[in-house]
C-alpha cells in the first residue's frame, strides 16, 4: 500500500494485543496498534515540548 510501513510483532505480543483490541471494542489489531503507537508519539512530543518551556522559563527566571 502507497505511503505505508510496516512493523514486525512476536507472535506472543500479537495475541496479547488481539486480546485488548478486542476488549476494548477496537475493530481490529491493526487500529488498536495505531492508537496506542499515535498516543505514545504524542505523549513523548509533549514531554519534550514542556522540557523545553520549562528550560525557558528557568532562564528568564520566573521559575527555579
């Protein structure tokens, strides 16, 4: 498929992850797997974006 990658999964973690998709009402391993790869990247951009203010505000001093 155009403008795709794709990713190599252990068998175990596949089935652990076909469990919770399908707890968790996602329709299929492969959206579960999106979600929570898109969360994470998220997360982590966030953590770096607020780092960074933080390290802002430290040198203008209006945090210690």
């Amino acid at each position: 498929m155009f403008g795709k990658k794709k990713i190599v999964v252990e068998k175990d973690l596949w089935e652990r992850m076909e469990k919770v998709a399908a707890q968790t009402g996602y329709a299929s391993v492969e959206d579960f797997a999106r979600h929570v790869l898109e969360s994470s990247v998220r997360h982590l951009e966030e953590g770096k974006d607020e780092e960074e203010v933080r390290k802002r505000l430290e040198g203008l001093g209006y945090i210690e």
